[in-house]
C-alpha cells in the first residue's frame, strides 16, 4: 500500500474518531457537570425541621423554632447533562438554596431529563443530601419520555432511598407514582399546612381519549379518578385528625381549570405569554378541591412562559417560576438575559395556615444582562 494511502487512511479514521467524541459530547446526556463532594451544608448541618411521622402516603415534618416554615420551588429544570445549561441550572439552584436557607425545598416536574439518566437521578439527589436539606415534590411529563430513560417508577424509587428526600409513591391501589402529603408542624404540634402532591403523567392514553371523546390535539393528561378520590379521602382524614387546616396542591401539568381562571379570574401576578397546555379534560379535581375547603392554592410548572397567579372560585391558580436554562424559555424569542424567566418561587407559611410568596428572578440576583 502507497505511503499516500496509508496517509488518508490515517487521517479519515482520525477524523471519524474526533466526529465520534464530539457527537458524543453534543448528543448523549452526560452525568451533571458539578463538583457535588464540595457543597457546604444550608445552615452547618443544623437541622431546622425533623421528621416526626411517615407512611406509605404521607411524611410529617415539626419545626424545631418558632420561626415560619420557608419553602423553596424549583420546576422544570430539565437537567438532562448535556451542556452547559445544566451545569448553571444546577450551580444557581444550590446557591439559592444555600443563600435562602429554606426548610424545605420542591422541585414542580421536569426534574432529570432525556435519556440514559440513572447517574443523574442519584446526583440530583445526592446534591440534596449534601445541602441537607428536606425535599421533595412531583414528576413531570419529561420523566420516562425518552426509551433510554429509566421509569418514572425507579426514579421515584432512587429518590426516596435518600435520607431527606420526602417523594413517595404513595398507595399501590392508585394510578401514578407520587401521590402523597407533606405535613408541616410548628414547633408546638398544630398542623401549620399540608402540601399534596399529585402525579399527573405525560400524554393521554387512548381509553382516556376515547372516553372524554378529545379529538382536538391537546393531550396532557392530569390526575386519574382514583387520585381524586385519595385527595378527597386524605383531605378529610387529615381534617379529623387535626381539625381545620390549610393546604396547597403541586403537581406538574396545569388543572383545566388554568383555561377558565384566565376568562374568569382575578390576575394577581405575573403574564401569561403562552397558550396554557392543561390537562385535556375535567378530572373532577378542582370540584374536589373547593368541596374540600382546606386547599388555598395550586401551584404547577409545564408552561415555561407562564408565570401568573389568578384567583378563581375561592381557590389561587399559580404558576411556578421556571427554573432551568436548557429547555425553550424567552431565550428562544429573542429576548436578553435580563427579561429571562429562570428563578423559583419562594413561600413563607404561618403557624395559622395562611402564606405569603414571591418569586425569584436569576436575572435580578445575578444582574444578567
């Protein structure tokens, strides 16, 4: 073989290994981008609240002062290791945590993302336990989309194996993979508020389509009936075991009841900047929820243009601010740094079960331009 041929041959198969690796770095989600051994602990390691109570559906936590609990909420995220977006997405969420010291963090859906994801999944969770902080919170439609992905199930499983992860399956008889409730004490036992959570899937099976006759192409799906009737059932035992109380439902994908505040209700806060891609049909939550009386407000991600709170029917419809910088955002429509959406929501509930809350803008803490 000519020394020319050898030559070419060489440098095609060189050229085809370095289009191998950047394909690699480009395409494949890679593990979270993060120095996770060298998170300092929210707080030294003191512990603000404990856990006092858990079952299958449930997990109790008492605060250790007097102080109100601080809850932060992060949502869609969309950590999917493939960039640099994750790695600023993870960076500015550990240092609100650290700076906002908060007794309990959420996390709204769309969490770990894309495929190959188990490491992801541990690291996330891991990030926590080095902060030491409580979290918890829902799925959303992303989690198990991708054929790489693991399932909803084992992520919801690798989470709660954590030592201050809160997320459970909830009860084996119900559709879906988180439904349960946080119970929030004060430090005097009086049960300052409850947050449910609710699994609300991904796309609409066909029996649910065929049932709810949707032929239009809007097909998110939300809280099957037997979840429902859980949060009826749960909502009253709680009432019983401690008499009136507060509460607020997170869950990822928008009630269809989103569609009718913004025609009907009271805008408190924020814009609305895009059509809201809400459950596809009635499932009877919000019915259960006013026939409840005890659940004030619902807060959910999805909608990462969306950031407005409505009052609708005695109940606050909110959206959480969005968090991460990897999935489609203001960025697309060309706005600058400093009109971005990325932040989280923060809520200060009272021992007497009514809360104040804000959201937080990245662009303002960190001066984006």
């Amino acid at each position: 073989m000519k020394k020319k041929t050898i030559i070419l041959l060489c440098c095609v198969f060189a050229a085809l290994i370095i289009a191998g690796v950047i394909i690699t770095l480009a395409v494949l989600p890679m593990p979270l981008n993060y120095p996770i051994d060298k998170i300092e602990p929210v707080n030294g390691g003191a512990k603000t609240v404990g856990v006092t109570a858990e079952d299958d559906d449930s997990v109790t936590l008492q605060k250790t002062t007097d102080s109100p609990f601080k809850v932060l909420i992060f949502t869609d995220m969309h950590l999917d290791g493939k960039n640099k977006t994750s790695k600023i997405t993870v960076e500015r969420m550990v240092d609100s945590v650290q700076r906002e010291k908060p007794d309990l963090v959420l996390l709204g859906g769309d969490n770990v993302t894309s495929g190959n994801n188990r490491k992801r999944t541990h690291q996330l969770a891991e990030i926590f336990e080095q902060l030491g902080v409580y979290w918890g919170g829902v799925l959303g439609n992303h989690e198990g989309d991708n054929k790489y992905s693991i399932t909803r199930t084992e992520m919801v499983d690798i989470f709660s194996s954590y030592d201050h992860c809160l997320m459970r399956r909830g009860p084996e008889n119900i559709d879906g993979d988180c439904n349960y409730a946080i119970n929030l004490l004060s430090a005097d036992g009086n049960l300052t508020q409850t947050v449910f959570c609710l699994d609300t899937y991904d796309e609409i099976n066909d029996e649910i389509r065929e049932s709810h006759e949707i032929f239009e192409d809007k097909h998110y799906d939300g809280a099957h009936e037997n979840q429902v009737q859980w949060y009826r059932e749960k909502a009253a035992a709680l009432k019983e075991q401690y008499g009136e109380y507060k509460s607020i439902l997170l869950q990822h994908i928008p009630l269809h009841a989103y569609d009718l505040a913004t025609e009907n209700g009271e805008f408190l806060y924020g814009d609305k900047r895009e059509d809201i891609c809400s459950t596809a049909y009635e499932n009877g939550l919000f019915d259960a929820i006013k026939e409840s009386g005890t659940t004030t407000a619902v807060f959910c991600g999805h909608d990462h243009l969306n950031n407005f709170g409505v009052f609708y029917d005695g109940v606050m419809l909110s959206y959480i601010e969005p968090s991460g910088y990897g999935a489609y955002g203001l960025k697309k429509r060309g706005a600058p740094k400093s009109e971005w959406l990325q932040g989280y929501t923060v809520l200060t509930l009272l021992p007497d079960g009514t809360f104040s809350h804000g959201q937080v803008r990245y662009a303002e803490v960190y001066g984006d331009e």
